[in-house]
C-alpha cells in the first residue's frame, strides 16, 4: 500500500512524465570545436553557487559498479579523473580508464550510426588525453571534487549535445532495446504487467544513510531470496514503479534553503517523518507549516497561529505519512500510517491544545524544540523510536509514549544545560508533561484533567505539592535577594519522587528565609499556609509518588512558579496583603 500510495503521488505530481530523463544541475559547459579540441570550461553556477538544472539522460545506479552516463556525467567517466589517486598506482589506472571507456563506448556507437558531427566531435575529444588533460588544467586542482556535472557543447551552439534531437533519439531507442530484454510479470505495486526492475533506484537524504543514497528495497543476500529467485524477482516491482516511489520519496526528502527536507520532519538525528496527501501541494505545505514551524513561520503565525485548520474542501482526501530512518546502505521503514486530510488537522488542534501551558494561545511548536528540551546535558535525545512513536500519536490523535513522561521528567531533574534558555525549556518540558498526562490511557471513564494555567481549587496531592515547592524555591529567592537563586537543582529530583524525605527539611528551612525576606516573606508565608491547606491532614507528604503523580507534581510546580512571574512581587501600599498564588 505503501509504495502505491508513492508511486501514485509521483504520477499525480509529475514526477515520472519522462523516465528516460532527470533535471540535474550541471555545473560546467565543456565547450570543444567540430574537430573535437577543447575551447573552454564555462561555468553554468548562479549567485547561489550552484550549476545549471538541466534536463540530462537519466543516470545509472552506481555503487562499486562501473556505469557511465550518456553524453553527461562526472570528471571520473568524462575525463577519467581520481582525485588524489596516483598515476603509477595500477589499479587506479586501470578503473579511470575503465570508467573513461564505459562512457566512451555509447558516445562511439552512436557517432557511428548517426554520423552526427557533434556526436564524431565528442568521439574526438574523449579519445584524445592531451585534450582531456587541458579540461583539468582549465580550474586548480584543489577545486576538482570528481562529483561535478558535466556536458558537452560544441562550436557556437547554445544547446548541450546531449539535447540534440538524433542524440535524443539514439537515447530513447537504446532504452526501449534495453527494456526489451527485462523478464516480465503483475507487478505488485500496480497490478499491471511490467518489465522487473532487478535492482531498485535508492533514496537520498536520509539521516544516517550512505551520502551515495541508500535503498529501501533490495535484495543483496541470500537470506533475501527464496525458491531459487533473485533479486528483483523475489517481489516483482516494474522498473516504472520501483522509480516512481523513489522520485516521489527523493522529492519530498531533497533540501530547500529554509528546511533539510522538502516534505519531511527531523526526529533526532536518526531518522525523518515525510507525509504526502492527496489534496493538494499547498495543503501539505500549511500541514508541515503547522507541524513543524519555521522561524518565518512562527513571525507569519503570531497573530492568526490556528488559520487553516478550520474544516475545508479538502478534508476528506487521504493524508500518509512515512518514517524513514537509514542504516548504512539500507533504509527501514518505522513507522507508516494513513488517514484524511480533515483528521489529520483536528488532531494537530488537538495536540496545540494539549501542548498548551500558562498564558499563551495554542500555537504551533517546532518538533526540533521539543525534542531539544528533553535532550540531556551530554547531548542524548530521545530514542528515535519514542521520538517516532510520539509525532505518530500527534498526527493519529493517540496516546504519547509514556517513555516520553519519563524522559521530561528525568531531564527536569538534572541542572539546566544553558541558563539563558532555562525558562523556556522548563515550559517546554512541562508542556509535554501535560500532553502526555492528558493523553494517558486510564482505567476508569472520567479522563484526568489537567488545567492550562495555575488552578487554585485543584486539591489534587502531587500538585498541590509542585505548587508548595515554588513557594518554598521563591522564598529562599527573596531571603537570598536572589530570584535565580533555586532548591530545584538539588531536591526537585526527591521531592517529585519521596515527598516525605524532603519536604520536612524544606518546610524547616522556609521559616529561616522567610524572616530574612522582610515584606515579601509575609505574603510568601501567607501563600504557603494557602498551598498547604489545599494537603489531606493525615500523611500530607506521601512516601512514593507515582510516574503519573510526578508529573502532576511538575505541572504545579511550573503553574506556581510562572504565577510568581506574571504578577509583581509584593502588594502596594495601602492594599491588603493578599496572596499573589
């Protein structure tokens, strides 16, 4: 389903109109005369740097293997170069003119049958090496990568040799011999009868896979294989399909200038969620928009940050999505699901509302930063599978992994990795606490409620108990003149978790700083007796606190304190001294 669902999006969008032929930026123009001497080198790069998109006969799939483009291709085919591979050395020599001729033999072929004089020109000059040579010595020799593209023009012309239309038809002649030749069977993508593809075309741009590109479906040990089949044949796919779903994927993975993946979502460094619909380019642009925010994002979404997730025309088209993670040369699929467009957005309303903490509007948040908040101070994030398991329940409307209650709850225990960012990072944390304790599976029918901001009335223990920890935190704040000044390094880990081994001693030491903090401790003490009446009388101070009752104790935690933030510190003169809790 999977890769029909690929290949479909490829055809709807475009993506597989010519097979035979693939845009690629071509970064120099070698410019030879009719008699096949070399000219110039003419860089195509524009003010980014980058060559020329070009439509070029599509290129072979490469590993260890030799095999040569048509008419464009690298310096290692074209011009039989190899960077920092010494002349003497036999086997370099060996695979550079091997490369060299691999390109040279259908250029030769072609020459013969066409007798095009461009095609005789190329012949030429690939057959010459001191002409060859002055290509190389045309740019210093620290620029040659080996990765350039590179085309043929010759003489006057404006029009690169391989465009030409006898070179075309040769191209497209030998592709339909070369097709011929394929077995045939139902393919199992399409359902049609089809030439196998042997081998499948691979993806790139997926975190942790090979930079050569890596594939998702192969067959490359005898583990793979059955009854005597090999390869492709082990599951038909045609050549056509097993392109498709590749130049849909290759799409929505390539970079732009504001994102590292066209259609897709970072999750850590390991592996990237891409999602496609059938609707329409701009409605997945507004859903990755929303998902996964920009900085020009966000700016655009400070006054309307929920536009467009209303019902619309849409709706009830289908939404998948796909996670991809790479492993050397192979890529696995984590995670897959499909859905419809209209869902899928009520479930991201769902998940602003859920993320939802303090003052703020529900507004989109970049996954990046979440994932960030819950990174340890040594740079370990989530594990790809939590962090996968966590954007699917976002999209599906299900319960987050509880891995992830965890993870925010051991990072909240640990000193701040960066002081500049800590208030925001704590209200990350927190708010994932809360989507996750919003989203828990319960046993019994009344769902656990968890409030946006401070609720006064809520006499649940654990976060009545968060609630008295800021307190008892900004209380030594103003004894200490001091409001960074904080107990959370060293007791928020055994508070949240053995309530009864700590708070006794905190509860001691608040009536020492209370009469250091002048006026603010009045208002501060009378704030604590508030929070502390909200306790049961017997046993107010548990001995185990469960996970979920962790986070509820770091969700009050968190109202209390961003309460001491939004209002001023102590009462003006001539009004009662009221709490500001």
């Amino acid at each position: 389903m999977m890769l029909t669902a690929l290949n479909d999006f490829a055809r709807e969008r475009g993506l597989t109109d010519d097979l035979l032929y693939e845009v690629k930026p071509v970064d120099f123009f070698i410019r030879i005369s009719a008699a096949g001497k070399f000219v110039t080198l003419e860089s195509t790069a524009g003010e980014d740097g980058r060559g020329k998109p070009l439509s070029i006969p599509r290129l072979p799939q490469r590993a260890a293997n030799i095999a040569a483009g048509f008419f464009a291709d690298n310096p290692k085919y074209v011009l039989a170069y190899e960077k920092g591979t010494p002349k003497t050395k036999a086997g370099g020599v060996e695979k550079r003119v091997a490369r060299l001729e691999a390109f040279l033999k259908p250029v030769r072929e072609v020459a013969a049958e066409t007798k095009d004089p461009e095609a005789r020109a190329v012949e030429a000059f690939l057959s010459n090496e001191a002409e060859r040579s002055k290509v190389l010595a045309a740019r210093d020799a620290e620029e040659w990568t080996g990765s350039e593209l590179l085309a043929f023009v010759v003489g006057e012309a404006t029009v690169p040799v391989h465009q030409n239309p006898a070179i075309r038809a040769c191209w497209e002649r030998r592709s339909g011999e070369k097709r011929a030749l394929g077995r045939t069977a139902r393919c199992l993508v399409t359902g049609l009868e089809g030439v196998v593809a042997v081998t499948h075309p691979k993806l790139k741009n997926v975190p942790e896979a090979q930079p050569a590109g890596a594939s998702l479906v192969s067959f490359n040990a005898p583990a793979f294989s059955s009854h005597g089949l090999e390869q492709g044949d082990n599951a038909p796919v045609s050549q056509e399909a097993a392109l498709g779903y590749v130049l849909a994927l290759n799409d929505m993975l390539r970079g732009t200038e504001q994102r590292r993946f066209r259609q897709g979502i970072q999750l850590g460094d390991g592996s990237v969620l891409v999602f496609w619909t059938r609707a329409s380019a701009s409605e997945e642009s507004l859903l990755l928009s929303w998902m996964d925010p920009t900085e020009e994002d966000l700016q655009r979404f400070a006054e309307s940050p929920l536009q467009g997730l209303e019902p619309g025309e849409l709706d009830d088209r289908a939404f998948y999505a796909v996670t991809l993670a790479g492993n050397a040369g192979r890529v696995a699929v984590r995670d897959w699901f499909e859905s419809r467009v209209g869902e899928v957005k009520q479930n991201i309303r769902r998940y602003f509302d859920d993320l939802r903490i303090g003052q703020a509007p529900a507004k989109p948040i970049p996954v990046y930063r979440l994932l960030k908040a819950v990174e340890a101070p040594s740079g370990r994030g989530l594990s790809p599978d939590v962090a996968t398991r966590m954007l699917g329940a976002a999209l599906r409307g299900q319960p987050f992994p509880r891995q992830l209650l965890t993870s925010a709850l051991d990072r909240l225990r640990l000193p701040p990795s960066d002081d500049r960012f800590e208030r925001e990072q704590l209200r990350l944390r927190v708010a994932l606490i809360k989507a996750t304790l919003l989203r828990l599976p319960r046993s019994g029918t009344t769902p656990l409620e968890v409030s946006v901001s401070l609720d006064k009335n809520n006499a649940s223990q654990p976060y009545v108990l968060g609630r008295l920890f800021a307190v008892l935190e900004r209380l030594q704040g103003a004894a200490l003149k001091d409001l960074n000044a904080t107990i959370r390094d060293r007791y928020f880990g055994a508070a949240s978790r053995n309530p009864v081994t700590v708070f006794p001693r905190l509860l001691q030491l608040s009536v020492h700083h209370a009469s250091k903090a002048a006026e603010n401790g009045r208002w501060l003490e009378r704030t604590k007796g508030e929070v502390m009446s909200l306790l049961p009388s017997q046993r107010p101070f548990p001995p185990v606190l469960d996970l979920e009752a962790q986070g509820l104790f770091a969700v009050g935690y968190y109202h209390q304190r961003e309460a001491f933030f939004t209002k001023r510190e102590a009462p003006a003169p001539g009004e009662p001294d009221a709490s500001i809790s």
